[in-house]
C-alpha cells in the first residue's frame, strides 16, 4: 500500500480466501482493504491518537438519503450532543482531490447538517468551516480542537 503523509501506525491485516482485509477499530470488524480504506483507517487513527478526537463518536461508512438515493459517508463524526461535528470524505491515493470530491462531500452535508468539512486523499488534507448560506469557505490551518 502507498506511503501517506500522516502518522505511522501498525494495522491489523489478514488474507483470506484470496483476499486482504484490515481491521476497523470503529466497526470492530475487517473490511477489504482498498486504497481509500487503507486512507481511511489511517486518517481515522490520525484523529483519535494525534488529535484526541473521541473514538465513541466516530461513524463509518453510514448511511445517508440525497434526492431519494442511498449514499455513505466515510467518517463523521460527532460532538459530545450527539448532532454531527465533522463529516470527511476519504479518496485513494492515486485520485487528485478536485471541486468533483469538495462538491460531493457538500452535497452530503445538506442532509448530514455537520459544522465542519474534511477531505483527504492520504497526502493532503483539508478542512473547512461548512458553508452557511450566502458565505465563503474558510478553509482552517489545522483541523479543529474537539471540545
């Protein structure tokens, strides 16, 4: 799997009838490992071991309605109210983060309703305030304090 420009960690990792899978610490279970969730479980252990962010709070790969379509979200995340904090979208790799992943991700925050919006693609990140109607986005130097 690619290098990422976040912190090492050692995940779990097994094959099995052909395939590999990695351990979702949120899940508690091994998915298919991809190059978005090899992105993804090491974005999500950025958060919780460098960031402090609560693990108890984290959502994976949930279900969201758009438009009358079923979409997912991979990580949101949410404040100690219980009502969404941060939703991130999580890209190989390999994938430019483009207006195409910053628009996808925005489209979902119309129905998650999160105050802040990530997206990486394991090399780059980024993070901004959510866009209140009428207002510009205030992209953020660093990933906000969870209080």
């Amino acid at each position: 799997m690619t290098q990422l420009n976040l912190p090492a960690y050692n995940p779990s990792i097994k094959r099995e009838q052909g395939k590999v899978y990695i351990f979702d610490n949120i899940r508690k279970k091994y998915v298919v490992l991809t190059q978005e969730e090899w992105v993804r479980q090491h974005f999500v252990n950025y958060l919780i071991q460098e960031l402090k962010y609560p693990k108890s709070l984290f959502r994976i790969e949930g279900s969201i309605s758009y438009n009358r379509l079923q979409k997912r979200s991979d990580i949101l995340i949410y404040n100690r109210q219980g009502k969404p904090w941060m939703l991130i979208e999580c890209k190989s790799p390999d994938i430019k983060l483009s207006q195409r992943a910053f628009n996808q991700v925005a489209v979902y925050n119309m129905t998650i309703g999160a105050e802040f919006i990530a997206v990486t693609n394991g090399m780059i990140h980024y993070c901004y305030v959510a866009l209140k109607q009428g207002s510009d986005i205030k992209f953020l130097d660093e990933f906000p304090q969870f209080l």
